[in-house]
C-alpha cells in the first residue's frame, strides 16, 4: 500500500515509520491468532487452495466491478490433478452486477475447460450467490 498509496489514498500520508507501525501490529495480531486453540485457529487458516482428485480438473474464476471506470473484469484458471496451470483467461466485461460477472466468469471458466478437453471439472468461486444460481440451473 505504501508504494501505491496514489492507487490507495492519494490524501492520506504513509511514512516508513507508519508502515512499520503497521506491520508490527500486524505480526502482533497473527502470533495473537496462533495462540488460541486449535479448532479456532483451523476455521481460520484453513482457506487453501487445494488439488483435485486425479482424473479431475479444478476451474477458479473470479470477478470485480469497477463502477468508477464503468467496467467489470474477470478471469479463470484451468488446472490439471496435479495443480499445474493448463490454462487460463481474463477479459472486461460492461458494467454489470457482481453477480451476472460471477456468473459470467464460472461459464466462461467452464467453456475454458471444454475447449481443453476436460469434460468433469470442478468451479471455485468466491460468489456463494453465483454458485447457487449456477447449482439451481443444473450446472
């Protein structure tokens, strides 16, 4: 943040010693989290990325409204059992709602991974409405 603080908060001033301050709050706060128990801490950590069974691919697509520039853009990630990149995309889109870009963004993935053969995939999203919608579709 510090070094794009235009992008951030063109007003607002961050000197070393601020970022500094910052960080040392920061580790205070994670060694904090490490030391309550273990079933609080799991729930916590626990957002991972991880593999696929072996003769599955996984599909993580992932959208943002960017209402200032009147755009929206999107992008997906095809990866094989064994984590490797297989390939990916990312486009703009016009300015929609969160949730038709979601949507959007997990068919988009979807015909990504038919155009590369994998006919039993898996989508990761960070829409939980998307996912709803695309269940309740028969997707």
């Amino acid at each position: 943040r510090y070094r794009n603080q235009h992008l951030f908060a063109p007003f607002e001033i961050w000197t070393p010693f601020t970022v500094a301050s910052f960080a040392k709050r920061w580790i205070s706060d994670l060694d904090s989290m490490h030391s309550r128990p273990a079933f609080v801490r799991e729930n916590l950590l626990c957002v991972i990325w991880e593999k696929p069974l072996v003769w599955l691919h996984k599909v993580n697509c992932d959208a943002c409204v960017f209402t200032d520039h009147q755009r929206a853009d999107f992008g997906c990630v095809l990866r094989d059992d064994m984590g490797s990149w297989v390939k990916g995309c990312s486009e703009s889109l016009l300015l929609w709602s969160i949730r038709r870009c979601e949507l959007f963004a997990l068919w988009r993935g979807l015909v990504l991974a038919w155009e590369c053969g994998s006919k039993f995939v898996i989508c990761e999203s960070d829409s939980r409405d998307a996912i709803l919608d695309a269940q309740s579709a028969g997707i």
